[in-house]
C-alpha cells in the first residue's frame, strides 16, 4: 500500500505542484488549502507524513503541529518555509517538527527528507512493535491466560472501534466500552496481585506493619457473600460453621488470600452445587475450611502448583483463575504465620484449608 501524504499549503500553485511530485513518484496524495483544513484532515487521515506550510491564514502550521502533539498525534511533520530565520527553526523543532524545507527547492531535495523520514518513522514502528511483541510474550509467560484474553481482547476491539467507528451505532460503541473497561480492570487486578506477590517474595513473607485485631469470622462471611454474589451463586454457598473469633492478622492481606481460594471454589465448580465455608477454633489456633464439589482438579495438582505462578490444565479447562492467585494466597497465608492445605473429597471436589496459629 502506498504511503500518504498530506499536504498543507494555502498556496494553490504550490499544492499542486507538490502533489504532482509526489503522485509521480507512487505517493498517495491529500491536500488542505489551511491549517484548520489540514488538522482536520491529519486527525481522521491519520497519514504517514505531512508536508506544511508555516505561515497560512486560520491556522498557521505551528498551531497545527501544537494541536497535534497535544492530541498525541505523532505523524512526522515536514515544514515548507520561505523564511529561514533561527526563531523559526527553534520554534518549529521545540514543537516537535521533523525538518524544515525552504522554498524554493528542489524535488530531489524534497523526496529525500521525505524518505528519510519514513524510513525512520518505519524503523521506529518495527522497533516498537518488537518491543510490545516481547512484552506480550513476557507477560503470557508469567500468567498465560489471566493476561493473554483480556489483552488480546483489549487489542481486537480497539482496533475494531478505529477502522469502524464510523459505522458503529452508539448502542454498539457503549457495548465495546464496556468489554474494554472490564478487560481493563482484570487485567489492573491481575498486575496488582503479582505486585503484591513480589512484594511479599522481595520482603521473604515478612509484612507485619499493617496487622490489626480481626473479626475473622465476620471478614470469612462478607467475603464468601461477595464471591457467590459475583458469580451470581447465593444459593449455593453454605455456611456450616462461623465461630466467633479475633485474631491479629493483616486485613488487607488475608483479604487477597480469602477472595482468591473461594473464588478459585466456585469457579472449579458448577452451578447449584454447594460451596461450604466453616470456621472453627481450638486450643492452637483457628481452621478455615472451603470445600467445593468440582471434578475438575485434583488436590494433588494444587499443592503443586500453589508455590509458583501458573494455571491448572488451561488447555482442558477455560475458567479463570488458579495463576498468581493461588500463589499469593499461600505467599499470604505463610506471611501470616499459618499453612494452606488441600484434599480431595469423595466423590468428587476439594477442601481448601487455612491453618492460622494464635
């Protein structure tokens, strides 16, 4: 496909004397008689390059060039002038512009600044999409695929938004938003949660500044109704036990710990099968247990992926979750003296349980 370029000159001889040049030599040509003209045309042309006059009625060509950078626009820009004054230059370049050309001049002169400028323009493209290609890579080999959907997502609909937004109704455009912001926040959940695993591995588990006493039974409880409320499943979770207790813990923490494991529950599970939370006391401590009735892992496979990042069989199952969660939920519970263990129940399902010493 053809490189495009924009032409902003409020000279009519001029502009079509450049778009002569340029067509001639395979470029695809589009022309602004203003500055006004012309930034309109750069916002929804988008083109690889355009070509501009300084001093033009409405908008001068450092107006434009200041509009544009303060939109982000990033199209390099090549300035056409009659007067080679230093402030000028100065002005120009502080502004961001590529080069300068004074007229007159001549056409080899200008197709070169025009490939060089391409040219470096192209490298840059190819340098940073290599960049976001290893980051991509980087990140799906971290956590696969609490980051490979919502991004990939993220990805496809943007750029479905900006080669069709014309044709969008805004019912549709809302739709996608909405797709956008929510691929958005699991993918903000997700950083914060390695985040706060690499805080807690840098710090070897020791974050005791933030505990407090706890009502341990009420913070089990809201956080279970949060949970089955978020997947829409109230009536499947039961409460066996919820035995009164204060412990001194980190709240904030045992939070994470607590969502991560109950929510890792219902999504390992189906609908309208329970979800049992209970909360006991003895003389050495205190016992959580949350016990599902999935058939989709085993407590064999939890204990050993729980101490590193990754996901249990991603290629059989698509539900969300066992990556970094499961990791930083037993990180959390070591940092907060206690021990995380899983056993198979028959026929089918896994109780998690939370071991926390007084």
């Amino acid at each position: 496909m053809n490189k495009q370029i924009l032409i902003v000159e409020d000279e009519r001889d001029i502009r079509d004397s450049l778009k002569i040049i340029l067509e001639l030599n395979d470029y695809s040509v589009e022309t602004a008689e203003n500055g006004q003209v012309g930034l309109e045309k750069a916002i929804n042309l988008q083109p690889d390059l355009i070509l501009c006059d300084v001093m033009m009625p409405i908008l001068d060509g450092f107006g434009l060039l200041k509009q544009l950078r303060e939109k982000a626009i990033d199209i390099p820009l090549i300035f056409l002038t009659a007067k080679a004054q230093y402030n000028d230059l100065r002005t120009g370049m502080n502004l961001g512009a590529d080069d300068y050309i004074f007229k007159p001049f001549k056409s080899a002169e200008l197709l070169q600044s025009i490939e060089r400028r391409l040219e470096r323009k192209d490298q840059l493209e190819h340098h940073l999409k290599t960049l976001i290609d290893h980051l991509e890579q980087t990140i799906l080999l971290m956590v696969g695929h609490e980051f490979k959907t919502p991004m990939h997502g993220i990805l496809a609909f943007t750029n479905l938004i900006k080669q069709k937004a014309n044709d969008l109704a805004n019912d549709e455009i809302e739709e996608f938003c909405k797709y956008l912001e929510k691929s958005s926040q699991r993918l903000q959940q997700t950083f914060q949660k390695i985040q706060v695993y690499y805080d807690l591995k840098l710090s070897k588990g020791v974050l005791q500044s933030d505990q407090t006493d706890v009502a341990l039974d009420q913070l089990l409880a809201t956080i279970a109704m949060q949970v089955a409320n978020e997947h829409d499943r109230l009536d499947d979770l039961k409460v066996l036990s919820m035995e009164p207790h204060s412990i001194h813990i980190s709240i904030e923490l045992f939070s994470i710990a607590l969502y991560e494991l109950i929510d890792n529950a219902f999504k390992f599970s189906n609908k309208n099968t329970p979800v049992s939370i209970a909360l006991t006391t003895g003389l050495n401590g205190v016992n959580i247990e949350i016990a599902d009735h999935g058939n989709q892992c085993k407590a064999a496979e939890l204990s050993m992926r729980s101490g590193a990042i990754g996901q249990i069989k991603r290629s059989k199952f698509e539900q969300q979750g066992l990556g970094v969660g499961l990791a930083l939920a037993l990180l959390i519970i070591n940092s907060q003296n206690g021990q995380l263990f899983f056993e198979d129940l028959q026929p089918n399902g896994i109780k998690t349980e939370i071991s926390l010493n007084q």
